[in-house]
C-alpha cells in the first residue's frame, strides 16, 4: 500500500524537529490528495507530481488578492510543497520546494503573527543547508534564517549561528560584509545584555536572550485603542499591570513592534486583528508571541517615527506613529482652511496642502537595521487600584455659523483666519472629578459649562467648527484627546482646567503649554492634572524634552500668552482682582502628542471658597467664556493671510 511507501520514504531522510510533531498525519494526509493512487508509480514520478499540485496551487494563491488570502491558503500550499521532498527525497526540485516552504511560512508568521510559523521557516533553510550542501540555495537559506532569528524571533545566539556559518561558505561572497556588520552587532548586545542581567538581576537565567519570568502569573492586556488621521497615528495599548517591554521596528514589510514580557493578550484581541488602513497604518496585530511574551505589531504602509510613554491608573502604553521625515516646519504653518468634515469620518480628510509639500521635499530613505527602546519594570510598587475600561469617546460637532446672529459674515471669513477648527476640551468628567470646591463644586461640571459657553461664542463671532471632547460628564482618557484633535486636523486645542491648592487663599489666573519645568509648583499642577505621582511625571522628561525641540512649543507659547493675557485684563482687573500669574510650562499629558497650537487654562482656584462662590454664577462663567474667546481671537489675528503666506515662503525650501 501507499502508506507503507510513504513512510519508508519519510524516515529514509532527517526530519528537522519541529517537523516531527506533525510527521504521523502525512501518510493519512497524503493518500488523500494523492496524484494518483497506482502501485507501479515510482516515488519519483509520485514526488513530480505533487510538485505539480504545489506549483499551480502556488500560482492560484499569488492570483489572490491579497486581502482574500487565508492563513489556511499559505498552510495547503506549504504542505504539498513538504510532501514532495517526503515522497523522494533525491528528486531534483527538493531545494526548490524548501525555499518555497520557508518564504511562505516567514510570511505566515508575519502576517497572522505566529511565532511558530517562524520557527518551521528557519527549520526549512536549515534543514536545506544540512540535507543538500550542493545547492545553490544554501548562501540565501542561511542568510533568511539569520534575519528571521535576529529580527523576528529574536534569538540571537541562533542567529548569531547562522551568520558564522555563512561567512564560513561564504566569506569573500558580495553579502559577506553584511553578515560580518551583523554578526558584531550582536555580540555587542549579548555582551550588554549580559552586563545588563548581571547588574540587575544577578540570579535571573537567561534564555534566548529574553530575562525569564520569575512570576507564575501574567499581566492581561486588556485592550489595543488607536487613533489615526493620514499622517498620524496614537496607539494605546491597556494593561492590568507594569511590564517590562521592548520595541523596535522593522523594514520588508515596514513595521513598528512592542514585546510585552510576562503578558498575556485576551484571545479575542488575537484572533481579531485591527484593520486600519489608513495612509500611515494597515493594521495592528496581537499575538501570543511565546508563552510569557505578548508581541503587537503596527503594520505600516511605509517608514515611521515612533514615540512611546507609559501612564498609569489605570496602566497603560501610549504609542505615537508619525509619518517619516516629517519636519517641524510642517506643523508650524497654518493648515488652510478646510470644509468642515463630520466626527464619524475623520480618515476621510487629506492632508493639507502646505503639509504635504513639506513631506514629500524632505522625505528621504530609511537607514538599514532596527531601532528599539527598551522598557524596564519601574521600581515604584504595584497598583491595585481597579481597572476603569474607558467608554468610547463622544465627540459632538457643530456646523460653523456662516453669518453670525447679526446676519454680518463671520470674522473668519472677514480676516480669513486659520482657525477653522477648534477643539474645547473640558478637563476631566465621569468618575474623575477633578478638584472639589470647600462647598463641594466640582471641577468637571464648572469647566463642561465654561466650554460650551465659549464654543457658542467661538462659533456665532468666529464662525469657527467647534469640537468639544466631551460634551457631558463623560470620563475621556487623557491620552484620547489630543489624539482626537490630531485625527480630526484641529487648528487650535484648548483645555480647560480649574486649579486647586492646599492654601486657602491662592487664587488666580495661569495658562499652560507643553514643556518640561524644574519649577516645583508647575510640576505639582501637572501631576493633580495627569492624575500621576510628581515622581512619575519624572518618566515623561525624555519624551517632553523631544517634543520641545520643534517649533511647535513656540507656536503653543505665543497662543499661551495671547489667551493669558486676554484672561489677566479681564479677571485679574476690578474690585475682586485675581492673581495674573503668568504663563507656564509644564508637562501635562493631555498637551503630549498634539499637531496643533495647544494650551492649557487654569482658570481659577477652586480650593479658594469667595473663588468657588463667584464660580458658581453664570455671570463669572460667562465671563471666563469671554475671556478665553478673547484669547483665541487675539491668537487667531496673529495667523491672518499676510503672515502665513511669509512663513510658508520662509520655510518651505
Ligand atoms: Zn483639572
């Protein structure tokens, strides 16, 4: 019978061990889909013909559209290919038929993320390299398992391996200075790394290079949020605890990755990949990428940067993608004015022209290699607070009055301002209440007030588009808002936030832009704000101080000092004056990551009670609502025609 041929046939060559596991469904498999179930075929004649069978089912998978490929697809045509070097293994196509095993697992692996179609790629090559040290696959079989271990599975010592036994065939080879590079490259990590376990955990193993966990439990990833405009993308990753983690990114195809170590992802988040498909991101993919490691992969359409800072309470990876090569001259011209758009389809906008010409000038190519961070376990104690999964953000347009209540056009139209889209983003809302007044006035309800007063303005004098992040008491994440300001191309982004002290008596008037500050008292504001320790906001130093080296801070500062100043001559004037204190920097979350001019009001100080009194007056609401309106149209005057048509000049080589 054929069964007894095959499996004679199986054990006459070597099977690499990640083969054997599958080995005894073959015969049964086979009969099956045999070519044709004669006695007098030769296995040679057999083996032909089921590479036959693997060609044209090969053929027919590359006629697929691309979207319309299945995992299974891949798997069928591998397995016919394995079959034909099973049934003869002298035939002449073998080698053949084990490259085309290996390519296709690779892109399994990297497309549906399994690791394990991974580990039978680089089975593939090696068992090529071993069995069949004639062919002329050999120096591109080693060379693929030594870039699937390096930069897919990570294992370094094995790809380390494959690079040595390359330059042994193939030292004076064109590629040979490629794998020399590679080779010193990670014999410099494994040296660090081992410097790196030895001083910070000396009795740790290692194993494939990875630290081995010491806890039987793992963290749950909870969720994956994103946000994404054409040339911008947040993605947040939610998770039960701390990780250590470590990202980088690949080329071929274009990819930012984080390895979250002792994790575990929900198997609803792996079996279910993000489609994106915007003009900077296809998809984001979960998966199990060992046992105690969850990988997610950002699938890109082409090179990005990349930014990442952590936020606790609950715990949580904030993961910033933008376009590569952006300069920051961009992000400092005034977006022209577009057509309002509706919320629901913010990915329908295209980048502004301005924007666009500025990329495409100074897009260049990416370096070869991978860049990665490294995330270490913070030496802070664990949290137990409860995870708070947060509700989807409500967003609420409103369509810009063309002629204000006087029937007159609207000044934007009239000075042909900038600011055609506005984002109000009352601080706080739902369980975060934000201070609480002597008597018990809350801040997320006094600042949700002052914000539709001063959207109603905004719109009716400016004729400007108003978003407000939250338009009830509504808990939004920190992180969600300027991300849903970069998604909806917002012009100008205003947070509104009320101040509280343990002194009774401060009081006063103060706005925020994005920057770090040694500055005690801004430090402790921003800590109450990003409702994290004064020690953590420490940890957002490296990311703020980057932020702060465009351009962008200084548009922040002037719009900052516009709305101060406006606040300062009508509050902090009369018989109840208040405090003008000035303008500040600090670093507040919900500022980090914003494309547009943005700022951060401290409007008064709600542990103050005669503040806390007037606040609770529609009279001082309004007011404050006036003021900041005459901030934003003091700024907006500043970024009339004339001026952004001499910056455009000025900047744009
Ligand atoms: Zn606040």
């Amino acid at each position: 019978m054929g069964i007894g041929i095959l499996t004679m046939a199986s054990r006459s060559i070597k099977i690499p061990p990640v083969f054997k596991s599958i080995r005894f469904l073959l015969p049964a498999l086979c009969l099956l889909l045999s070519p044709s179930a004669g006695f007098s075929e030769t296995r040679l004649e057999r083996a032909k013909a089921f590479y036959e069978i693997a060609l044209s089912s090969h053929e027919q998978l590359k006629a697929t559209p691309i979207d319309q490929q299945t995992r299974e697809q891949f798997l069928a045509v591998s397995e016919t290919y394995r079959r034909v070097y099973f049934t003869d293994p002298s035939y002449g196509n073998n080698t053949l038929c084990l490259m085309a095993i290996g390519d296709l697992r690779q892109e399994m692996g990297r497309r549906w993320n399994v690791p394990k179609d991974l580990e039978v790629a680089v089975a593939a090559y090696e068992f090529l390299v071993k069995e069949y040290p004639g062919s002329k696959f050999r120096k591109e079989a080693l060379m693929t398992a030594a870039l699937i271990y390096r930069e897919d599975l990570r294992q370094q010592e094995k790809a380390l391996e494959q690079y040595e036994k390359y330059l042994e065939s193939f030292g004076k080879s064109a590629d040979a200075d490629k794998a020399r590079l590679a080779k010193d490259e990670i014999l410099n990590e494994l040296a660090a790394r081992k410097k790196e376990l030895e001083v910070s955990s000396p009795s740790l193993p290692a194993t494939n290079g990875l630290i081995a966990s010491n806890t039987g439990s793992l963290v749950r990833i909870l969720d994956v949020r994103h946000w994404d405009s054409p040339d911008y993308g947040r993605v947040v990753i939610d998770m039960e605890d701390e990780v250590q983690y470590e990202m980088g990114s690949l080329e071929n195809p274009p990819r930012v990755y984080i390895d979250l170590r002792n994790a575990r992802a929900s198997s609803k988040l792996v079996k279910s990949p993000i489609t994106v498909d915007s003009d900077l991101l296809k998809s984001i993919r979960v998966g199990q990428f060992k046992s105690d490691t969850s990988r997610i992969v950002m699938d890109l359409k082409g090179p990005a940067d990349y930014t990442l800072f952590e936020l606790p309470n609950p715990q949580r990876l904030v993961i910033d993608i933008r376009e590569k090569s952006i300069t920051e001259t961009a992000a400092v011209i005034a977006p022209p004015e577009t057509q309002p758009q509706p919320a629901s389809l913010p990915n329908s906008s295209e980048p502004s022209a301005s924007t666009a010409s500025v990329d495409s000038a100074s897009s260049s190519a990416r370096t070869d290699g991978t860049e990665k961070a490294e995330g270490k376990i913070a030496a802070i104690p664990l949290q137990n607070q409860p995870v708070v999964e947060p509700p989807a953000p409500s967003v609420a347009v409103t369509r810009p009055a063309q002629r204000n209540s006087n029937g007159a056009h609207s000044l934007t139209r009239a000075l042909g301002l900038k600011v055609g889209r506005i984002i109000l983003d009352p601080g706080h809302g739902g369980h975060d209440t934000g201070a609480i007044g002597p008597s018990g006035l809350l801040e997320k309800e006094v600042v949700l007030d002052i914000a539709k007063r001063l959207g109603k303005l905004l719109e009716e004098r400016l004729g400007s588009e108003v978003v407000h992040t939250r338009i009830d008491d509504t808990f939004i994440s920190l992180e969600s808002r300027p991300a849903m300001a970069n998604e909806m191309h917002a012009d100008l982004f205003v947070s509104i936030h009320m101040n509280s002290s343990a002194n009774p008596k401060a009081n006063g008037i103060e706005t925020y832009y994005l920057n770090f500050t040694t500055d005690p008292e801004a430090l402790e504001v921003a800590a109450r704000e990003n409702a994290v320790s004064k020690e953590k906001i420490s940890q957002l130093e490296g990311l703020v101080q980057k932020i702060a080296m465009s351009e962008k801070i200084d548009e922040s500062h002037e719009f900052a000092t516009h709305v101060q100043k406006a606040l300062g001559q009508s509050l902090a004037a009369g018989k109840r004056r208040r405090l003008n204190r000035g303008v500040k920097k600090a670093p507040f979350v919900v500022l980090v990551g914003a494309n547009m001019p943005s700022i951060l009001a401290e409007i008064s100080f709600l542990s103050n009670p005669e503040e806390e009194k007037q606040l609770r007056t529609d009279e001082q609401r309004q007011k404050i609502a006036e003021s900041l309106f005459a901030g934003v149209l003091s700024y907006a005057e500043t970024l009339g025609g004339v001026e952004v048509a001499s910056r455009e000049t000025a900047d744009t080589p």
